[in-house]
C-alpha cells in the first residue's frame, strides 16, 4: 500500500511538467485566449478521442500491423548483417558505408519513392519501417559483440571452440543488453515511419486518418491523433522494457541509471 | 616421458618477422608437476603459454604432449588467465560447465559432470549465483574449477592470482597446493612474482634477454608448507633474484 502511494508521488513528481503544460493549456482555452478552432483545449481533445475511438482503432490495426511486420523483419536482418559483418572484416567493410549512406536520407524524400514503386498498400510502409527499424540494432549489435573481453574470446578458443560456439556462449549473449538498447529506439522509429509512409499516400493506418482531419481542420481530432501516437510509441518501448527485465535480468538497467553495470541490479 | 614437453620453439610474430620473441625454448613438465616459467612483464611467457594451448604456431619447434604433437592445435590443455573470465550472464555452474558444453556435452551431462567438484574446490553454495556475487577469490577458485574440468591432463595458469590483494592471495596459495595435491593436475605456471613462484613450484624455469630464451630449470627441493619468512625460502629467492637478474 506504502509502495503504491510512492509510486504515485513518483509519477506524479516525474509528470509534473506535463501535466502543468496541460493544465496551462486547458486555462488557454477556458478564457478564450485562444479560440477552439486554433487551439482545441485538452478536455475538447479527449472529446474528439472517445467520438472517433472505433474509427481510430481500426487504423490503428494496420499501423501497428506494419510496424510490427516491418520490425519483425528487420530484427531478423539486423542480426543476419551483424553476425557476417561481425565475422567477415570484409563484409564490415564493404557494407558499412552504403548502410551509414541510407540513414542520411530523409524519410520523407524515400516514403514517395517507396510509394511509386510499391503501391499504395503496406508493401512501402513495411520497407520503409524495416529501413529506419534495423539500423539502431545493426549498430547496437556490431558494438556489443566487439565490447566482448578479446581474452574471452581467447580463452574459448583456447578451449577448441568455434566460431558459432563463441557468437553462441559468448558474443551474442553479452550483447542482448546492447540489443534491446537498440530495439528500444527502433521501436519508436518503426511507429513514426510508418505513420509517414502512411500520410504520404494510402487507404488506411493513422497516417491516413492524420491527412484526413487535417484537410477538415478538424484540430481537436488531429491533437488526438497525435497523443494518441505518442502513446502508442511510449507503450511499445514500455513493452520493449518488459520483455528485456524477463528474458535477460542481469543486463537489464533500470532507466536513469547510466552504462551497462550489472553488478549493483544483482546484488539487490 | 615427460608429460608436456616444448621442443626448440621459437617465434616471431608474422607482422614482424624480423623481430624474433622466442629463441631457441626448451622445457618439460612431469607428470603431476607443477612447474613455473618467471620472467619480466612483456618478456614472451604469454607467447610461450599461446604456443602451448595451440592458439599461435610458432615459427619453429614442436609441442608434444603425452607422446602426441600438438603444436599449432587448440582444446588440448586447459588455460587459466589472471582475469577469471566468468560470464556475468551465465550462474557459476554453466560458467563451470562451459567447457565440457564446448567438447559437445549436453547441458545437462555437462552441469552432472560439474556438480560433485562444488565441494572440492570451496564453492558450495555458489552453484546457481552469479559470478558478480562472489569475492575475488572464490572467483579464481571457480575459474581453476573451470580449467580443471576442462582439461585435467594439463593446466596453464597465466598469473592466476595476481589481481588479487595480499591476504587473498596468501589463503589462495595453500588452498590451491591442498587441492592440487588432491587433483593431481600437471600445471606449468607463468608468474613475475618470484616468492609465488618459490611457494608452489617444483621447479621453475627463468625466461629472459630479448630474443627470450629459457634458463636450465632450477629444483626447489623444500619441504611444504613452505613459509614465505623462512630462510630456506628467503636464500632461494636471493638465488633466484641473482640468477634472474644476471643477463
């Protein structure tokens, strides 16, 4: 009961920003400051939310459908190009430049293209998640295996291990911290870029759902909407979170706690 | 027939090969021996150890062990180096264990196979913790539990105890001549500490000069436990110093 209290008074300490921003924004709109076709106020927001709420579930379903799809996908490839990239210095190479190369261009300028090419269906948003979605975990990967104490290495060879039984005991373990660190941002850019892809052209996902209450004006649907999202985003790494504290305690750091330090979490 | 036995080895590394590390390097070690190479940090003992567990191949000479050559071949002696090298993400018994999961054991014939010696080595209790919640000692116990179970012909103990503080290292040093009279294990040990190497070995061999070479090995016929403060131990050490330092 004391816990729950605290965690309360902690939320409510960790919040407090926000939830004065709100509050400053609801009394916006309360004096007429601002008029409500400008700035709908938080109440009006929440409104819009619940009067669309089967409308915005059902784009929902096809957002997160390609987002899921789309980090499924590049989960698998990050840890295909991390492995061959980590075991072939000329796969490093070779590889690393062209893949720096397609973080640097704008996902705005590729979703179009994307479109052109692919259809209107989920064919370009899946790629375009897969895209954005697998670098942070190539780069999270490649430097977690070679965070890996060389004399580890040396004393499993030294033990007639093979190359698949060091990535196996040794280098693909010591690096799922370094993994879901790299999920975790995934994850939220899988969200937006497929929230992108969708407003650049489609039938359906939020992104669809974003163009059309803008084009009718209608703010208080498009602050929902965009809330909403940020939700989702906020669920999906909290969900990240969760995952890493039961697959993997001991390299599970609680947010706020800097570097990867086990020992302090253990000895609890 | 000696049990481990290094014929004519030497070695430059293939970068340089101008620079030669290793000249010339004959040693044997008996069967339940426990012999010790001391020489200067960066002096070439690791190379020597490398050379043996099969992770270099020198540029000439031969390894055999028992009657076999081995040279340039991993998995044959077990190899214990000064950091323990447990991995944090594995309970001390996998860590224990990892070898015989190397060699293609099961899992779990591997964790049977490692369980009985929990009690040996001064470990029980510690099976399913982490290698974070133990001390620097019991550490280097469990990394000596996981060398021996590896390979329980032959060890190489590269400075095993250096890393650990005066009073560990001294409670270490009598705890591991107890349990290596109980197992019986060959063991060649690097060390730069000539009192440890006065302490544990039967006899140890000086590597020194650049190229290094190898001394003849010198015979330390003192009754044990040897104690450090006695003058027996304290003569060999100024024999030792005077040998070691006569280039």
């Amino acid at each position: 009961m004391k816990k729950k209290l605290q965690n309360i008074i902690k939320f409510g300490y960790q919040y407090s920003v926000i939830l004065l921003i709100l509050a400053f924004w609801q009394g916006l709109a309360m004096t007429k400051i601002l008029p409500e076709f400008i700035l709908p106020s938080p109440a009006a927001v929440i409104m819009a939310f619940i009067k669309d709420f089967s409308l915005i579930m059902y784009h929902t379903k096809y957002t997160l459908l390609e987002a899921f799809i789309g980090m499924s996908i590049a989960i698998t490839l990050a840890f295909i190009l991390s492995l061959l990239m980590d075991r072939f210095q000329v796969l490093y190479d070779v590889l690393y430049p062209p893949i720096i190369i397609s973080q640097t261009i704008p996902t705005v300028a590729i979703a179009p293209l994307l479109i052109i090419w692919l259809g209107f269906y989920m064919t370009p948003k899946v790629v375009l998640v897969v895209m954005t979605g697998f670098f942070p975990i190539l780069i999270a990967l490649l430097d977690g295996y070679r965070a890996v104490d060389p004399d580890s290495i040396k004393l499993l060879r030294s033990m007639g291990a093979s190359q698949w039984q060091t990535y196996r005991h040794v280098k693909l373990p010591a690096s799922i911290g370094y993994f879901f660190a790299g999920l975790r941002v995934s994850v939220s850019y899988a969200l937006i870029s497929a929230v992108v892809s969708e407003w650049l052209g489609g039938y359906y996902g939020l992104g669809v759902y974003m163009t059309r209450v803008r084009k009718a004006f209608a703010l208080d649907k498009m602050f929902a909407i965009i809330f909403f999202i940020s939700f989702l985003s906020l669920i999906l790494m909290a969900g990240v979170d969760y995952l890493h504290k039961t697959l993997n305690r001991q390299s599970y750091v609680p947010r706020g706690v800097k570097g990867f330090k086990t020992e302090s979490i253990r000895k609890k | 027939m000696p049990k481990l036995e290094l014929r004519n080895i030497s070695h430059a590394f293939a970068d340089a090969p101008d620079i030669q590390i290793l000249k010339d390097i004959n040693l044997y070690v008996d069967e339940g021996e426990i012999v010790s190479i001391i020489g200067p940090s960066g002096g070439g003992k690791t190379t020597v150890f490398n050379i043996v567990a099969g992770l270099l191949e020198p540029t000439a000479g031969e390894v055999w062990l028992a009657g076999e050559d081995i040279t340039g071949k991993s998995g044959y002696v077990s190899y214990m180096l000064q950091k323990d090298l447990l991995l944090p993400f594995k309970t001390v018994l996998d860590n224990v264990a990892l070898p015989q999961i190397i060699k293609g054991k099961s899992k779990k014939e591997a964790r049977t196979m490692a369980l009985p010696y929990f009690r040996e080595f001064g470990l029980d209790g510690t099976e399913y913790k982490y290698p974070q919640m133990l001390s620097g000692g019991m550490k280097q116990r469990a990394a000596l539990l996981r060398t021996y179970l590896f390979e329980k012909e032959m060890a190489l103990l590269d400075e095993p105890f250096s890393a650990l503080d005066a009073i560990t290292k001294e409670g270490i040093h009598s705890w591991y001549l107890d349990i290596m009279k109980k197992i019986n294990l060959t063991t060649l040990f690097i060390t730069h500490d000539i009192e440890e190497a006065i302490l544990l070995s039967d006899r140890i061999y000086i590597l020194k000069g650049r190229p290094a070479e190898i001394s003849e090995s010198i015979l330390i016929d003192l009754s044990r436990p040897r104690d450090p403060l006695s003058e027996e131990v304290i003569q060999m050490k100024r024999k030792l110093k005077a040998e070691y330092l006569s280039i």
